[in-house]
C-alpha cells in the first residue's frame, strides 16, 4: 500500500489525477472503476479540465460505477448515475454506451446484481477508485459484510445515510437500500486509488491500515490487493503515526532491492524492541499483518518500474512541491527515526518520500537540491488516539 498525503482537495485531486494518467496513458481502452460522493469531485473536476485543455481522451475507456441507490430516480439529483453525468461524463469525451452503473428501478433487483457482477467479470478494472466511509466501508459494502458477496442489495447503516443526507430534500428520504459491487469484485481491480480527506475519515483511515483485519472496517480486506494507492489530506491522516510510516517506507524501499522471500523474513524478523512508544501501545492482534504486505512487495515495485516517463514527471514535481524539507532531512539522516518530523506538517512530507519509495532515483535527486531543515529535529511526536 503507497500512502501519499496533500494538503488540500485539490493536490487530492491532481496526485489522483497521475494514477488516472497512466492507467489510460498506457492502454486508451482501460477500465475504470468510478466512486461517487464528495471526495473524488476533485479528481474529477482535474480530469475535465485536463480533457478540454487537449488532455486524455475517454472515447474508448469503459466505466463501471461502484453502486447506486434502490428506488432513485436516475435522473433525479440524487442519484448517482446523474451525479457521474454532472460532474465528469458530460465533460468528458466518453461514450454513454461504454458507463455501466447498477440500475436500482430494476423490477428484478436480484436479476440486475447478477448483470452487473457478469459486466464486472468480464471488464476487469485497470483501474478503481475508492471512497471510504466513517465506518470503513468500500462502496457500500457496510461493516460485517462478507468480502465474497457479489454484487448485492446492501442494507445502508444509519451513520451512512446521515453522511449521504445532503442529496436529499429531507434525511429521512435518503433511501435504506443500495446496489453495490462486492468486496472481492473490487479487489479484482488491477490498481486500487482510495481516496479520503477529512478528519471525519481519520478513524477509518486508521482502521484500513492499522486496525484489526476484520470486516468489521471493509476496507482492511485492501490490504490483500498487491496495488493500493492511499491518496489522503493531513486531516485523514491524523490518527497515523510516524512509526507506521517508517513500516511502509522500509518495506517499500527494501523491496526495491530485495527479492520477495528476503522481504518476507526480514518483515517477520523485526524486533519488538526496535518499535516506537506509539507502536508498542497498539495491541499487537490490531496492527497490519506485516508479512502478507511484505509479500506483495515485489509487485509493486515492478509497476514502479513500468510507470509512464511522464507520469513519474508528474510525481516528481509534485514531492518536490510538497516535500522538499523533510525530505532533505530524511536524507541525511538514514532511515527514518523517532527524531524525524513532527505533526502533523513534517508527516506529510515523510509519507511523500514513502509514497515514492520505488522511484528512488527521483527522490533523491530532489532532496540534495534543498536546504537542510534543522529546525524540524527532535520534535515530539503526536500520540495516535486509539
Ligand atoms: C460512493 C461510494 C461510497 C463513498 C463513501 C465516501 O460511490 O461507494 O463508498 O465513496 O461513502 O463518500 P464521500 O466521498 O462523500 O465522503
């Protein structure tokens, strides 16, 4: 899992917009995975304004949207098959012929789950998008769901509906039922992009990487998907410690190198000694399971490899916008340690250097190009709250 973290929607929206990038940059006809609600808008408003500066064309990219409401009409403003139309298809040059999202009018609800879990089958995303709910929800595959039900009439949870209310003339409108694609029909996607702004996210967020694998918080089964890329602002971040960020930029880095039963053992090996204060007072039974990340190293970095020449472009000047100072710092101390940043500014800068941890080259040019921050050594760090 690569975790980036911006300062705002709309850097949100462009480090999105690099992953978009290079998915249709290296196949015109790839599949996308598309999520409504507030938090891809961002990613959305980029990519339109990409395309009608001359940008990517969508004519031959098919579209699969992750779920709809029961009952809804889907040409009235709260659905979601309008909000698509709104915010991204009526601005770019995609074909209405090539968007599929689940009809929830259906006379046979049960029927169209099926049609849609065969699409999904048979159009494997290259790429999907994710928002992620206050209760760790993918699509609206809600806690406890089981991660290998298709494509399914989901029964939303009130913390949900709350959360989705403002489409709605009044809360008690917002319907009780969606359609939704399953937990193991999103993992199927090639690449995985999550997206997540908001301190009202932060618990999830923590929960996603460093809770308890259970379904209790969906988004844990991502961490069995060789390809997820984390998009998140500070506020999302909050409840993250430096510590986990340390785990992920050593993982990363090491793999770049290492070949995958090296990193395996080496995950396995790390003594409990060498934890921070903050990891030691995580129960061990909530943290990540290390090795099963570890394993899926090896394929990460080979799409670092392959990324586009334009896309890491991309990348780079963006680190290089968000990150310079720490980076420096990080650089010339080693590995991160527990003197590394303070939070939640100084993080940010060190989950850029992760993020970007199999395009080392990249970052390392980038950092004997700045100033040393002294002044960001030794800083206490902020507790997680869990
Ligand atoms: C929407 C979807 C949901 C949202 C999630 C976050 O298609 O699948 O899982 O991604 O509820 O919604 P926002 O972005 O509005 O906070």
């Amino acid at each position: 899992m690569r975790i980036a973290i911006v300062k705002n929607a709309k850097e949100l929206g462009e480090r999105a917009f690099v992953e978009i990038k290079k998915v249709i940059s290296e196949k015109p006809d790839a599949v996308i995975g598309f999520a409504t609600g507030a938090t891809p808008v961002a990613l959305y408003e980029k990519m339109a304004d990409d395309h009608k500066h001359g940008g990517l064309s969508y004519k031959q990219v098919k579209a699969f949207n992750l779920d709809e409401y029961v009952g809804v009409d889907p040409n009235g403003k709260a659905s979601f098959k309008r909000f698509m139309a709104d915010t991204l298809f009526s601005k770019i040059d995609i074909d209405p012929a090539n968007t599929d999202i689940p009809n929830g009018m259906a006379q046979d609800l049960e029927a169209e789950c099926a049609r849609y879990s065969a699409a999904i089958k048979e159009n494997p995303a290259d790429l999907q998008i994710l928002g992620i709910g206050e209760n760790g929800h993918i699509a609206f595959n809600e806690p406890y769901t089981k991660p290998d039900e298709p494509t399914h009439i989901a029964l939303l949870t009130a913390s949900t509906r709350a959360a989705n209310a403002s489409a709605f003339k009044d809360p008690s409108l917002v319907p009780q039922y969606a359609l939704t694609m399953g937990i193991n029909e999103i993992l199927t996607a090639k690449r995985i992009l999550l997206l997540a702004l908001g301190e009202r996210k932060a618990q999830a967020i923590y929960d996603m990487i460093m809770g308890r694998d259970d379904t209790s918080c969906p988004a844990t089964a991502l961490r069995k998907h060789p390809d997820v890329t984390v998009v998140l602002d500070r506020e999302a971040a909050s409840l993250l410690t430096i510590k986990e960020w340390e785990k992920g930029s050593a993982q990363a880095e090491e793999s770049a190198e290492a070949p995958a039963t090296e990193q395996t053992e080496e995950a396995e090996q790390t003594p409990v000694a060498e934890q921070t204060e903050e990891a030691e007072q995580t129960p061990v039974a909530e943290q990540p399971a290390e090795t099963e990340q570890a394993e899926e190293q090896p394929e990460v970095r080979e799409e670092a490899a392959e990324s586009a020449p334009e896309a890491e472009a991309e990348t780079e000047e963006q680190v290089e916008e968000t990150s310079a100072p720490v980076e420096e710092e990080v650089a010339e101390s080693g590995p991160p340690t527990d003197e590394v940043p303070t939070y939640p500014e100084e993080q940010e800068e060190v989950a850029a250097t992760y993020e970007d941890a199999g395009e080392e080259a990249e970052v390392e040019d980038l950092t004997v190009q700045e100033e040393p921050a002294q002044e960001n050594r030794g800083k206490k760090k902020k507790k997680h709250r869990r």
